[in-house]
C-alpha cells in the first residue's frame, strides 16, 4: 500500500462508516472463502437472533473487491446482497454443486480422451494457437446463471451496497485495473495511480472472465478501456495492493480473505534433503502458478495496522489535522497448506484433463500425486472444481472463521 493510497483514503470521507470485503484469487481454491462465509453468517445469526426478518439490513458489507475467482465469489454475494445473511448460504450451495464441466473443458476428440500421450499434444496444440491449455467457455454460461446482474443494480439503488469492484491486469499494457460499480458512476471520481487505475460502470460477465483468466490456462478476455480494446488475465498478476480498492472507496473497516498457505508442501518435504531431484513439469508449473498468485495481502494488512498503530499514538488534535483515516483490518488465511489438501483429490480431475497433464509429465501416469509432492498437486488445486476438494476447503474455512469467533464479532459490532 503507497503513501499516496493512505492520502486518499483519508481525504475520502463517507457521509456513513462501511465495511469491505475483499476476496483474493485462486482458482477453485477459492472455495475456502465460501466456508469462511457461511461460517460467519451463522455467528451473526446467532449474535443478532431478529435478523430473519431484517432481510437485506442485515447484509454485512457495504463494499465488495474481488480478484480472479474472488471476483466471482464477490459479484455472487453483490447480486443476493438483498437477501441479507442469506446471500452467504446461497455461496455455499454454489460451491458445493460446482463441477469442473461446468467451468471448463478441454477441446479434443473423443478417441484422444483416453491417450495420454494424443491429449498432451492435443494441448499443446492448442497452447500455440489460443495462448491457453484450457476453454472456459463452460463458465460463461455458468456465470450467467449464477450472478443475476441486475441483482447489482438492485442492491445499489437501494443503498445495501456502495459498491462492488473486480480486478484485472492487461496484457496490452501491463496496467493492473480495478472495474468499480458503485451507485453513482457519473459522480464518483476514478484513482490513477503508478501501474494501476480504476474504471466506473456496471460489472459484466466479460470483466468477471477477464479477472478470472488464470494465465496458460484460461485464454485472455478483451475488455474496452478508454475507448481502446485491450486483453486482460487474471487480477492476480501484478496485484501490488489488494487493500487499496477498499481504501480509495471508503472504507472504515475491511475483511480480507486470502488463499494463501502456511508453507508450500510441495517443497517442504525436499528443502536439505540430498535426494532432491530436478523439478519436472508439473513442479514448474505448480511453482508458476503460485508465483502468479503470490499472496500480497498480509504485507498490505500489516502496513495498514502499523499506520492504525500510528495514528492511535498521536494527540487527538494532532491525528484530526492529518490527511489520514485509520482503517480497521482483519484478514483470515488457510490454517492448513492447500497443495497437501490438493493432493488428496488429484484423481476427481476430469478424465481428459488428468491424461493431458499426466502427458505432460504434470501428474503420475495413475492421475494420482505422488507420496513425495512434485508441484502437481499445486497445479491441479487451481482446477479441482469437485465435490472432495470443494469440500475440504470449504470445511477448513468454517474451522478458520470459528477459531477467530471472537475477532470477528468483535469486528463487526465495533
């Protein structure tokens, strides 16, 4: 987070405190956060137990930021805000009917299915011609049947929601651009900033497919920006300040949920061990993709507690004077490493994209990780939209959520 976003945020001055909510990205790792979610739904139940007739008043955040599938997670719970508490059951169920059909598929023929060695020139074949080992065409449509967009607009009009923002990174030009939907586009004033801005107008299916676009494996969405068309992929890359969105829209307070990891099973078990061997593809691979997805947010958080901290230290008449207002932030992360949970649920891959990547050399030819981790399973956990991975995941994340109780119900009853 610059000293340039804090400025603005303190210049920034709602006529009424809202809290954020911001997703990171992960593919169907993000799964995690719809536990976390329904898990706080239920203590806010619990803690307010009226809120079955409040409806929509009781509907937790004011603003909503999301990043690749965050983003997906976000415009989601925008389109239900109406619905309240609600809008965090109706994720659940989302997730747990998901299906990786119904996010992608792989193009080849029928009699190349069962070859491991045709799929994986059938992939790269298509790598070379579409940029991209995967079409995710299957998620258009999934998407227009999940996220009802005008619910947006409904939550808006009436006042639930202050906005929703997703993010994306141009290929054309390397800027990282946050699409922001708020109640008033034509009076609101987008941010420009060193390799990130802003653009105000309604969310669509096509930004929440450019967000979305994980990089080789999901092709690149067009996108038309300042009167140019311009190709995006996934909000993760170059993401150097998740936090600043929520700032720059005025955020008093800010929930972050990451999925990020304690430690990379996949090299732990080999770090100082003199059987260490070369990494293959699949180890490649699972190392680029977390690259791409490298977690910023806990940097970002702590810069914005040790400016809270600072703040808090200053004479009273001293901090009124500053261009600065404290933010309050609380972000929850995965307890347990998600390429060892990934591991698990290797084979539920669709038959097609396990014989493709096992020709590859990203999995074992059986489909199933190894006993000694080789990236494939970091790989694999981008794409596992099935019911045991979905599942775990989504259990992890209650256990998480019920571990911080306290923080939270603190978080939102200050």
């Amino acid at each position: 987070m610059t000293l340039s976003t804090l400025i603005n945020a303190g210049l920034t001055r709602p006529d009424k405190p809202r809290t954020a909510l911001v997703l990171m990205g992960g593919g169907a790792r993000t799964a995690y956060q719809a536990g976390v979610l329904g898990a706080l739904a239920d203590m806010l139940r619990l803690q307010n137990p009226a809120s079955q007739e409040l409806g929509a008043q009781t509907f937790p955040f004011q603003i909503l930021i999301g990043t690749s599938a965050g983003a997906l997670n976000a415009s989601f719970l925008a389109s239900r805000a109406m619905q309240g508490l609600g809008a965090m059951d109706e994720l659940s169920q989302f997730w747990h009917k998901l299906r990786s059909h119904q996010v992608y598929q792989l193009n080849v023929s029928p009699w190349v299915r069962w070859s491991r060695i045709a799929a994986a020139w059938s992939l790269s074949k298509q790598v070379r011609s579409q940029g991209a080992m995967l079409d995710n065409m299957p998620m258009v449509d999934t998407l227009h049947r999940a996220i009802p967009l005008e619910g947006i607009d409904q939550a808006l009009q009436a006042r639930v929601l202050h906005a929703l923002a997703v993010t994306a990174s141009s290929y054309t030009t390397g800027v990282h651009w946050t699409f922001c939907h708020t109640a008033h586009d034509a009076r609101d004033r987008p941010w420009v900033r060193p390799g990130r801005r802003s653009d105000l107008g309604p969310i669509t299916i096509e930004h929440l497919m450019a967000s979305s676009a994980i990089p080789l494996i999901f092709p690149a969405t067009p996108l038309w920006v300042e009167g140019g068309r311009e190709f995006f992929g996934d909000g993760s890359m170059r993401q150097t300040s998740p936090l600043s969105p929520a700032m720059h829209l005025g955020a008093h307070k800010v929930l972050a949920i990451g999925v990020g990891q304690p430690q990379r099973s996949a090299l732990g078990g080999l770090l100082g061990s003199s059987k260490a061997q070369s990494p293959g593809v699949g180890g490649i691979l699972g190392h680029a993709m977390a690259s791409v997805f490298h977690d910023t947010l806990q940097g970002d958080v702590e810069q914005a507690q040790r400016m809270n901290a600072t703040l808090q230290q200053l004479p009273r008449e001293v901090a009124a004077v500053m261009p600065y207002r404290s933010v309050q932030v609380v972000s929850l992360q995965p307890s347990e490493s998600l390429d060892a949970v990934a591991q698990r649920f290797v084979h539920e891959l669709p038959e097609s994209a396990r014989n493709a990547l096992a020709g590859l050399g990203a999995l074992s030819p059986s489909g199933r990780s190894p006993a000694q981790p080789t990236g494939a399973a970091a790989l694999a956990s981008y794409l596992l939209f099935e019911p045991g991975f979905v599942s775990a995941l989504m259990e992890m994340g209650q256990r998480d959520a019920y571990a911080q109780k306290t923080q939270l119900l603190e978080f939102f009853a200050s």
